[in-house]
C-alpha cells in the first residue's frame, strides 16, 4: 500500500498509465502539452495534410519542437494554408477561422 502511495503522489507518477501501459493513447496527457495533444486532434477532425505554425508557436522552442515531434508524418511547410494559433493570438484579415479550441485556433489562410 505505501509503494502505491509512493507511486501516485510523490513522484507525480499516474495510476491511469498503469492501468494501460500500451494503449495507443495512454499519458500523453501527462507528458505533452495540451496546446500540442489539441493540435493532433484538429489536424485528424480536420484531415489536414500539411500545416504551418504561428510566429508565437515558433518563438515558443519546446511547443514548436514538441508539436512537430508528436503530429509526424503530418509536416510543418512554410507555405501551408492551415496555420495554427495559440488561443490568445489574433489572426490575421487575410485568414479564415476554421476551428477553435481550448488553446488554439486553426486558421485558413
């Protein structure tokens, strides 16, 4: 019963993943931030192909890093039409909102 203790509160372990170490989708909760786990979900609801990321993301090194790492083979292009944006950012006239979300937003440009 203490290693249990042990595990789930102090060393912000999660039962959760125990419960299913090898399901598809088990802790990227708890190890990827939430902007980024947002971002594959749209890019599947979506079915985007290619996407880009706003100035905010990529001055942002770890979302920037951490949301091309996790959406391969979708790729980042410099020239796609589907630009994502976190929550607090404006888009631009030239851009269509298409989907908004908790953190970010997906625009059309």
């Amino acid at each position: 019963m203490q290693i249990f203790y042990i595990f789930q509160f102090r060393s912000g372990f999660k039962y959760e993943v125990l419960k299913n170490p090898f399901g598809r989708d088990t802790g990227i909760n708890y190890a990827l931030p939430l902007e980024v786990v947002e971002i594959r979900d749209v890019i599947i609801k979506k079915k985007v192909n290619n996407f880009n990321l706003s100035e905010d993301f990529i001055n942002n090194k770890y979302l920037y890093q951490r949301a091309i790492e996790f959406n391969y083979p979708i790729r980042i292009k410099k020239d796609s039409k589907f630009i994502f944006y976190l929550k607090n950012e404006s888009i631009s006239n030239s851009c269509q909102l298409i989907e908004s979300g908790n953190y970010i937003k997906l625009a059309k440009c």
